[in-house]
C-alpha cells in the first residue's frame, strides 16, 4: 500500500484479496470499529451561577437589623416600666406657701371721731358722725342757777333724724377748737356746716336732718 486512502469509509481491500476494508483514518479494520471518544480538549470550566442581585440581600440583612433593635427597645422599655411600678412613691414636697403681702403699717394720724369747733355765739360744738352736740345760752332754757351764760354752759344734742336730745353729758371745755368763720361752709364727719347771720346750721348729708344754734336760740329739724 503506497497510497492511503482519503476519509474514514469503506475501501477494497489493500491487500488485495476480495472484500472491502474499513479506514479509520489511521488503520484498517475488517469490520466497524466501535466508536472512539472524541480527543480531549482542555477542560471546559462550568458556567458561572446567575449571581444573585445584592440588593435583595442588603435589604434582608436592614430589615432584620431593625427588627432586632425594635424588640431591643420594647425589652428595655418593658424592663424600666416594670421597675417604675414596683417603685415606692415618694410623696411629693408640699407647695411653698405664697408670699403674703405686707400691711400697711397702722398711722398715727387717724381722724379723730369727735371734732370740736367755736362757732360765733362763743360757744363750743362737738360733730362725730352719729350727732351734733353744741354748749346753749338760751334764756329760760337749760340754764340752771348753777351756769350763767359767760361759764362753760348746759349742751343740747340732735342725732342723724334731727331727734333732740336736752341732757346730753355735760361738755367739758375742749382744748384747741377750731373756729368756724361766718358766711362759710364746712363739711366734717357726713355733716354740712353753713354759718350765716348770727346761725351755725349742722345738716346731715344723709337725712337733711339736723340743728340750727344762734347766741340765744336753736332749733332742731
């Protein structure tokens, strides 16, 4: 055999006796020869597995993260509960007591319940709010042997309704009278004072009641 033959396939027998012979490619055989197995190549590596999106995990992983802390703080919030509960209560401090404000200091200047005046007959008049008690020198009236009209006199008195009253306690002669001046008005104690032609007029400011006193007669009204 000089020449080979061409592909693997059916070829007269080389040696020439009747009959075909098989070529591989490489040798002859009389029948088929099993299949051989393809050559090795270099080992193919597998395919890489589809790699799974990471941003699926990342959110697994933030997810669980803030659960554990959740239940974290529920823990410790139920732990501090339980503790304030079985606590003892402390009782709280009474509020201070306000500040009062302090009182005025009491004067020694008040107004005096009883003012005493001169009116010009001569004689003394004493105003407190209740009444109006005045000295008289009214011929045949409260004069006594005992008083004649130069010496401290018998007094007369008329309350707020103009009701008189002959036997008053006797007035003493008060020290400092003020004098009251004609043709002026006063107003001391709830009463208006009007002296006017020879009379000094005591009037209530409340019932208009009042007393009426000239150097030798009054009136009450």
């Amino acid at each position: 055999m000089t020449n080979s033959p061409g592909g693997p396939d059916w070829y007269p027998d080389p040696t020439g006796k009747p009959g075909l012979m098989y070529w591989d490619g490489r040798q002859w055989h009389a029948d088929v020869p099993a299949a051989t197995p393809p050559a090795e190549g270099p080992p193919v590596p597998p395919a890489p597995a589809a790699a799974r999106p990471r941003r699926h995990t990342g959110l697994v992983a933030a997810l669980f993260a803030a659960a554990v802390v959740l239940f974290g703080i529920i823990g410790i919030t139920g732990y501090l509960l339980l503790r304030q509960s079985h606590r003892p209560q402390t009782p709280a401090a009474p509020p201070a007591p306000a500040a009062s404000a302090p009182q005025p200091a009491p004067t020694s200047s008040a107004t005096p319940t009883t003012l005493n005046f001169t009116i010009p007959s001569g004689k003394i008049c004493q105003v407190t709010a209740q009444r109006v008690t005045c000295q008289t020198c009214v011929p045949g009236h409260v004069i006594t042997n005992l008083y004649t009209c130069t010496d401290p006199a018998p007094a007369l008195a008329v309350d707020t309704q103009g009701i008189l009253d002959e036997n008053p306690p006797d007035m003493a002669s008060p020290p400092g009278p003020q004098e009251l001046t004609s043709g002026q008005t006063y107003h001391v104690s709830g009463w208006t004072i009007v002296v006017s032609g020879g009379w000094t007029r005591f009037i209530n400011d409340t019932t208009g009641h009042g007393l009426a006193i000239a150097a030798q007669n009054f009136d009450s009204f």
